[in-house]
C-alpha cells in the first residue's frame, strides 16, 4: 500500500506565526525548511497559549466553536489529546472559570480535566505536512495566516460547558440512594 506524499498543511503565513513563537525563528524555520515533517516544540505565552483536551472531548469543543460560536484558531492533534491554541493569557484565566463553573465536581470521570499551557510551557507542534499515518500529530485546523483569530478564556470555557452538557446529562439533583425503600402509594384508599 502506498502512501499518500506528504503535502504541506500549513500556509508560509501560518509557518511564520508559529516560528515567532520560538525563541530562535530563524532556526526554527530553517529546520523547517529542511524538515517540513518534523514537529517542533515550541514555548507558550507570548504568540499563543494551548488548551489541551481528551481527543474526543477537544473534538465535542471544537464541533461547538465551529457549530455554534466563531470558530476556532489552528488546532491540532497530538498523543491522543487535541490541542486548541488559544489567546496568549488563556491558560491563566480559564482554571479560575472553570472552578468558578465548578468544572469536574459533577461526575468528575464523565467530565475530563482541561490543562492549559502559558508562561514557562512549551508544546509539540505537528509537522507542517499532511500526513496519512494513523495516530500521528496533524492538523485539523492549520495556522493560515500570520496573525490568526485565537479564541480567550470565555470562549473556551464556552465551548467546553456546551461540550460536557452534551455529551453528559448534568442533573442539578443528588443521585438517588441505591439503598432507599421505595413503597408504591398509587393504590392507596
């Protein structure tokens, strides 16, 4: 089986907006030059922050951004976690708007935990070619212009509340007690 060549993904604006991220955009476009299908890691913080989610519960956030919202800056896939870049001071703000939603304090197994990537972290970046191996870094939506819209804080929280309400019934109401009597009045005189 052959595959398919590998073709690049991410426009030379988009390329430039992620290599400014680097501490060395020179090098990290030289090395790109040479290897469009490396990834790279680069810093967050200043250019863009990450909001990194289960894959299936970033996609949930991502179908609500696009579905319902303004849509999202790139996003990308990586280890079985999608990464949506976010506004640089995102992962500050959104772990106090997440706790102010009392997020994962409701069936916490059913609604995953979100970590942010800001100042003093870093992320791998796909390669900026599209690939066709299974399970691989990619993107789903590549950088593709040199200053893309990147959603804040409240837009992401946004799209998560949307996302855990649907995929999981939030009820305001305790469990019921497993162990309680239950007696059936219905024919009561």
């Amino acid at each position: 089986m052959s595959s398919a060549p590998n073709v690049t993904c991410v426009s030379s604006d988009g390329v430039s907006w992620l290599a400014s991220a680097g501490t060395y955009p020179r090098s990290t476009l030289a090395l790109w030059e040479e290897r469009p299908d490396a990834p790279v890691v680069l810093p967050c913080g200043t250019v863009f922050d990450v909001v990194s989610a289960p894959a299936m519960f970033g996609r949930r956030m991502l179908d609500r951004l696009w579905d319902e919202g303004a849509g999202s800056g790139p996003v990308a896939v990586y280890r079985g976690r999608t990464l949506l870049f976010a506004a640089p001071g995102t992962a500050q703000r959104l772990p106090s708007l997440l706790a102010w939603e009392e997020w994962g304090s409701h069936r916490a197994q059913e609604v995953p935990p979100l970590l942010c990537h800001g100042p003093g972290d870093a992320v791998t970046v796909p390669p900026l070619t599209c690939g066709d191996t299974p399970g691989a870094a990619r993107w789903l939506v590549a950088p593709d212009t040199r200053h893309p819209w990147l959603p804040g804080p409240e837009v992401v929280l946004w799209a998560a509340v949307r996302a855990a309400r649907a995929a999981v019934r939030i009820s305001i109401f305790p469990p019921a007690d497993q162990d309680a009597k239950v007696y059936d009045v219905s024919r009561r005189r």
